[in-house]
C-alpha cells in the first residue's frame, strides 16, 4: 500500500509540475500577461485613425515595421489646416468690420453714394413712366404694336425694383 501511495505521488508532483511549467511557459520576465505571436500578416488597406481628413505628408512605418502603441505611424500636410485657420481669420475680421459698422454706422461716403443711387433710381423710374405712358397712348391709338407698350412697361418695371434695392 505504501507503493501505491508513493505512486499516487509521484504522478501528482509530476502533473502538479508540468501544469506549473505549462502555466508559466508562454510568458517572459519583461511581457507578463502577453502572447508572444509569430507569422504574416499581408495588408492591403488600412484606415488610419486620424481626428481629421486632409492628405498624408509623411509615412513613418513601412509594412513589417515594429511598431508600439501610441506611436506616430503618419504625418498629414499642414497647408490645408493653415488655409483653414487663414479663412477663419480672414471671417472674424470680416465680422469685426460688420461689428463696428452696425455700432457706428456707415461712413459718410457711403451715405452719399446711397443717396445719390437712389435719385438716379428715382430719375430712372420717371423716365421709365413717362415713355410707357407715351407707348401706351400711342397703342390706345393703334399708332404702335403692344410689344412696344410692353417692352417699356418692362423697363418700367425693372426700374421701380431698382429703386426698391437703392432705398
């Protein structure tokens, strides 16, 4: 019986033993925890996980590269983001001049040419009555086609939305 126990032992110390190498055999000292993995791996896209689109200016990693996590593998250009921040420069500066136009008002020759546009509208305008008015009898008389009296109530027309837009 003591053989058999002796036995009984033997072969536990043993599985005890090789499960212990088992266990610990995939793992070195500096990787616990990790898999050491070997093989190809053949890519032929790859979606990089940049916070924008623009164009790569410079790769850092060719294909079979080690690489780490967290390491830089692309570069994009910089010259679409520069253009960028110059429009949006170019916005704010807009909106400043709008800014202190709308608390100051326009310039004093802006108001002159505004109210100048608007007597040469009026002027326009009358001038624009006037000859389909003229048309207009000439047509009551069948003197003249209507086309001529609708070609200046046209013009007249076009003439009192140019007025509109100079007020």
């Amino acid at each position: 019986m003591n053989k058999k126990i002796l036995i009984v032992v033997v072969i536990c110390a043993l599985i005890a033993g090789l499960a212990l190498a088992y266990w610990r055999w995939p793992y070195s000292d500096d990787q616990q925890g990790q898999w050491k993995l070997y093989g190809n791996m053949d890519i032929r896209e790859v979606d990089l996980g940049f916070g924008v689109d623009g164009p790569i200016a410079q790769v850092l990693a060719e294909e079979g590269d080690r690489v780490e996590a967290g390491q830089t593998l692309a570069i994009l250009e910089r010259e679409p983001f520069l253009d960028a921040v110059q429009s949006a420069e170019a916005a704010l500066r807009l909106a400043e001049a709008r800014r202190i136009e709308g608390v100051h008002g326009p310039r004093p020759q802006e108001i002159e040419r505004a109210r100048a546009a608007v007597q040469g509208a009026e002027a326009t305008l009358a001038n624009a009555a006037l000859i389909h008015s003229r048309r207009q009898r000439l047509v009551d008389e069948r003197a003249a086609s209507e086309e001529v009296a609708n070609t200046t109530k046209a013009d007249r027309i076009v003439a009192e939305a140019n007025l509109k837009k100079a007020r």
